[in-house]
C-alpha cells in the first residue's frame, strides 16, 4: 500500500479511488491512536467538484475498499478472514447526498457509516 504523509494525515490512494465519478479515500490521523483512526473521504465529479467527510474515527485495520460495478464499498473482516458487513458508498445527486447502506452477506442490514 503506498501512502502519502504530510504532518498529520497519511493517505492511500493506490486503492482508494476506486470510480471514475466517486472516488473514496482513505484519511489516517497521525496523531490520533490506533485503530479508530481512519476517516473516508469521498471526492465526486470529474474533476472533483465537492468533498464529503463520509465517516470519522472508523478502524480500518481488517477492512478493504472496492467497487463494484460504479458503486464503492467498503468491506470490514473479523480478525479470522471472514466478511463482517459490507458497505455500499451512495450518492443522490438530486439530494446533493452521500450516504452508505450495510449489510452482512446474507442481506441483514446494518447501521450506516
């Protein structure tokens, strides 16, 4: 994974821009303790037109970001490997909204971000 440092955030960008229209990244706070440290960022438009803090003080540490089809997602695992929830990365563009929607493999749904 490469990241990018300045004085206070680290930011992976190799695998977090994940839509040609959305893009989601990864924020790490240097000075904040592991692991409830990482903060989404999501980016919209081509170039980027508004910036969204999706969800703060999230751990990251078991958790990947993906895409499929144009939606990102964010895939947390328990520590043995296994998916723990998903989450889809939505935007409204008529409500001018970013908002997630999560749920396990079998459909249960989860709390949003």
């Amino acid at each position: 994974m490469a990241k990018e440092l300045d004085d206070r955030y680290v930011v992976a960008p190799d695998y977090g821009c994940v839509c040609p229209s959305i893009c989601v990244l990864v924020l790490e706070d240097t000075q904040k303790a592991a692991p409830k440290n990482s903060t989404l960022l999501v980016l919209e438009g081509n170039p980027p037109e508004k910036l969204t803090w999706l969800a703060k003080e999230l751990d990251l540490s078991n958790a990947t970001l993906s895409w499929l089809n144009t939606t990102p997602q964010i895939t947390f695992k328990n520590s043995d490997g296994t998916t723990s929830k998903i989450c889809s990365v939505d935007s409204d563009d008529k409500l001018s909204h970013v908002s997630t929607s999560c749920a396990n493999g079998q459909g249960k749904k989860f709390p949003s971000l």
